[in-house]
C-alpha cells in the first residue's frame, strides 16, 4: 500500500508511461508484414540488451542500443532495408505518441510535488520528448541513465536520482509502467506505483508495486488531488 504521507517527490519514466513505444509500429508498417511483432521484439530486445549491458559494463546510449535492437528485430523478420531506411525507423522514438491521459495527470500532480523524469533515456532523446510531450512547464527536469553510465532497474540510477533531485530515496514514488522499474524502484528504496493501462496482470516476480492505477489521472485521484 503506498504510505503518501511520506511521499514528497514523484518520479516518472518516459518510454511506455510518458510516451508509447507502440507507436513504433506505424514506422515499421511499409517495410515488414508483421509490424506489431516487429515492434515487441525491438522493444524487448533492446530492454534486454540494457540489463545485459550493466552486468557485463559495456554501456552504450539507450539510442544507440534501440539501433542494435532495431537491427536484430529487421534481420530476424527477413526485412531487405538500407541503412538510411533504419535510421529513418529508428527516429520514431524522438517523437512518440504521448499517453492521453499523461499532461491533465501531470498538471494536477505537480500542484502538490516536485515531479521528475527518471529514465534510461539520453539526453538527446529526453530533450526531445519534453518538446513533444510539452513538459518543461509540468516537471521539474530529468536525470538520465547516461548520468551513472547504468540502465534500470540498477539501484544505482535510482539511488543517483533521489540524491540528484535531493529528496531522501523514501520520500520519493516512482511511477512506471514497466514491471522491471517497479521492482527497482522498490528494491532500491523507493515506493513503485505501476500504471497499468492494459489491465494485466503483474509478474509474479521482484517486489510488488505499492499501488496499481491504469492512469495518471487515476494516480492523481489516489493522492486526494
């Protein structure tokens, strides 16, 4: 159960809870059959590549890993395509649909905290989202993966967060909607709140989320906003 009473910060990733990754499938659909396969993979590779990175430090951008996943999800689809079309795939994630519940959640949920982006994002990247998703006057800034060269859900960057944004790692929730940031939010310190705009289920492994909304309109209601 979320204790709001000792929450003075919020933190939010951007890759699925800001911005929806899915919209990657529309850039994929001239040059493969299967585009939303295509894009489930891309995605989970690159998610994969960002834990096998940390373990064996060989950090790279997330940009630069989402080129490789990219990469591996169009040579496993038999996809026939130049370097400048990948490229031009590839740039979808500088300008991602935004959730449409994400900037009336904001604007309510930052009348009563400090609100922060905390993601595995560059900068380059994440300077770009806060252009498309309008939020340099809704959050307080970011801090990125690139910041500690370590991707989530390592302790470390959520722990470089609460110190970089100077609030105690306890009083800060994090709100996410991947699992595996949840767990790593919690593990580090944190209380992980899931938004779960799907209506799945959670997976059945790592510490749970102290709550579950499936918006950030919902998440601003639970805190009485």
């Amino acid at each position: 159960m979320l204790a709001t009473d000792r929450i003075t910060t919020l933190t939010f990733d951007s890759y699925s809870t800001i911005v929806d990754v899915g919209s990657a499938v529309d850039a994929l659909a001239d040059y493969v059959p299967n585009p939303e396969q295509v894009a489930e993979r891309w995605r989970s590779q690159s998610l994969m590549y960002s834990v096998v990175v940390n373990d064996v430090d060989s950090y790279e951008s997330f940009y630069e890993l989402n080129r490789r996943a990219l990469t591996y999800a169009l040579e496993t689809a038999g996809a026939d395509v130049t370097d400048d079309e990948r490229e031009e795939i590839l740039s979808v994630y500088m300008d991602l649909h935004v959730f449409s519940d994400v900037r009336a959640g904001l604007d309510r949920l930052t009348d009563a905290y400090d609100c922060w982006v905390v993601s595995n994002g560059n900068p380059e990247m994440l300077d770009r989202m806060f252009e498309v998703a309008d939020l340099h006057d809704r959050v307080e800034g970011y801090v990125s993966a690139d910041e500690v060269e370590t991707f989530k859900p390592d302790g470390e960057l959520y722990r470089h967060a609460a110190g970089r944004i100077d609030t105690p790692i306890e009083e800060v929730a994090h709100v996410t909607a991947g699992w595996f940031d949840v767990a790593g939010a919690e593990a580090a310190g944190m209380q992980g709140v899931w938004v779960n705009r799907d209506d799945g289920p959670y997976p059945n492994v790592g510490p749970d989320p102290s709550l579950e909304v499936d918006s950030f309109t919902a998440l601003a209601e639970e805190l009485g906003l």
